[in-house]
C-alpha cells in the first residue's frame, strides 16, 4: 500500500467521523445537505452492486425508496411503531417485496430488464395513489403526534433524523464493503468481467443476483423511510420519482465510475457541488448536468475513479480476503 492510499483512507476515516458529527458543527442548512448526500451516496452504493457488479441495470429502483417510505409512513399510522425503529422494519418489507418483482424481472435481460424494472415502479406508484388510508394521490404529512415520539425538542429531533441517515449510510458502505471482500465478491468480480467465465467456474449466477437484488432492495427500502422522515410529508409522485431516485443515481454511478466502490463516493461528492453551483439556473441546471454526464462518458468512459484507480490509487480495501 502506497503512503498516498494510506493519506486517502485516513482522509476517509476522517470525513465519516466529521459526518458523523456534523449536528454538532454543523449549521442547519449544511446539515440538510450532508444529509441529502447520504442518502445519494447510499443509493449509488446500491445501484451499483446492482448495475456494476451483478449486470443487472435498474431504472426503477425508486420502486423501494416509495416502498421504504410507505412503509414507514403506515407503521408511524396505523401501529404504535417508533418512526426510528420502523427504519428497519421497512428494510424487511423492501426484501419481501422485491423478492417476486425479481422472480418475474429476471426473465428478461438487457434493456427489456430495465424496462420492466421501470414499469413494476410505475405501476406500484399508481397502486400507492389508490389507497386513502396511505394519503391516496396527494399525499400526506407525518402526524405531529408521530414527529413527537422522536423528540418533542425540534433541533433534538432534528439530531436523531440526521443520525439515522447517517447510520444507514454507514451500513451500506460496511455492508457493501464486507460483501466485496467476501468469497461472494470474488464471483460478481468474476461476473462483472465476464459472465461466460464465471459460469465455467461453477458460479451459480442467476442465485447470485437474486440475492443481491433482494440485498439491495431491502436497503434501499430502508432509505426511502429516512428520506419520510427528512421531508416529512410524502406522494406518489415523490416517493416514487424517476428523477430523484433514479436518473440522479445513474448520474452519480456514471460520473464516478460504475463496477467500483468508491464510485459512488466521488460522483456524490461531484454531483453534490454542480447542484449547489448550479441550482439557480433552472432548466439550464439539468441541461448542465446531462452535457457533463455525456463529456464523462465520452472522455473517461469507465467514471472519474475508473481513470484513476488503474493509477494504483485506492480508497477502500475492497479485495477479496481469503
């Protein structure tokens, strides 16, 4: 290990543990946005254990954030479930779930995959609206009442919201670093590089992948319950948005470079400033956005962390340890 991935995993630790802190120096609005970058950064882990690993792309993760938030949202309702440990509980119902959406989307492959994976969100979000008891087609807000159970000090509540962010944040990237450095992450290494190979080799796929879309789904359900509990109020439109949840991740994977782990960390870190730079423009915005995600791929096909990582860098020990 060179003293330059050394200085880099020290600065890691470093920024996790500021983050970590960051409602103690933090002001209000840095606080939302570390927050927002969490849960993109999370989200982008997944994606691309997903996408770059298992060879599965997705277009409608967004199915498990509106089924996280959901989740939550009828937990916090209809039982007398603390919003903070309906996080978990969410989890489970996102794997549940994804279980015969995967058993019925892993017929198909390629574009047809990411194409049904897009139609089970939709038609999950147009189900979602039918439903009064969950707030139907406008939504609804969290009851004060549930927002009281947290914390009855607002800044208190605001505290503990960032921290359960922050630990299902934390979880995914040890989780997603745990399992690359297992047997496991050897075989998708293995499918990531060439699918006829690992076959050969005796690896099962098509378990594989189920597990790890099951793994990711159940993740990224216990997201959407934090982003609830960030927003406070929820729709269909916005749990379940294409935009937010989905073309936003693609544009992190891509930007940071899709088959790696720490990927996701430098596009979020990207995307994070264009927003910020950017917002005030409005359309132009996501016009920006776009012209920089094709330069990237046309420039740097493999994301910004696939240019330098064959340059000996590494942020996360990610390989397999026997």
């Amino acid at each position: 290990m060179t003293g330059l991935n050394l200085t880099l995993r020290a600065l890691l630790v470093a920024a996790l543990i500021a983050l970590a802190a960051a409602p103690i120096w933090a002001g209000n609005n840095l606080t939302r946005i570390l927050s927002e970058g969490l849960v993109l950064c999370a989200l982008a882990i997944l994606w691309n254990l997903l996408a770059g690993y298992a060879g599965r792309v997705s277009v409608g993760q967004q199915a498990f954030v509106g089924i996280g938030a959901y989740a939550m949202l009828a937990f916090s309702l209809h039982t007398a479930m603390p919003p903070l440990l309906s996080v978990p509980l969410a989890a489970v119902v996102g794997a549940i779930i994804s279980l015969p959406i995967a058993l019925l989307v892993f017929r198909l492959r390629g574009h047809y995959f990411a194409i049904a994976t897009w139609a089970v969100a939709e038609i999950l979000r147009l189900v979602v609206m039918q439903i009064p008891a969950l707030g139907g087609g406008s939504g609804t807000s969290l009851p004060g009442s549930v927002l009281k159970s947290i914390s009855a000090d607002r800044g208190l509540r605001a505290d503990l919201i960032y921290w359960t962010v922050f630990a299902v944040f934390a979880a995914t990237l040890v989780g997603a670093l745990l399992l690359m450095r297992s047997r496991w992450g050897l075989a998708l290494r293995a499918m990531r590089d060439s699918e006829l190979a690992a076959e050969s080799l005796g690896i099962r796929l098509t378990p594989l992948r189920l597990a790890v879309y099951c793994g990711t789904a159940g993740m990224t359900a216990a997201i959407g319950a934090t982003v609830l509990m960030q927003k406070l109020r929820i729709s269909p439109d916005a749990a379940f948005s294409v935009q937010d949840w989905t073309a936003f991740i693609l544009f992190i994977a891509v930007i940071g470079g899709v088959g790696t782990l720490e990927g996701p960390i430098l596009g979020t870190l990207v995307f994070l400033l264009l927003r910020e730079t950017l917002a005030d423009y409005g359309p132009v915005y996501l016009i920006l956005l776009g012209s920089v995600g094709v330069a990237t791929m046309l420039l740097a096909p493999r994301g910004l962390w696939g240019w330098l990582g064959p340059r000996g860098l590494s942020l996360l020990p990610d390989k397999h340890n026997p």
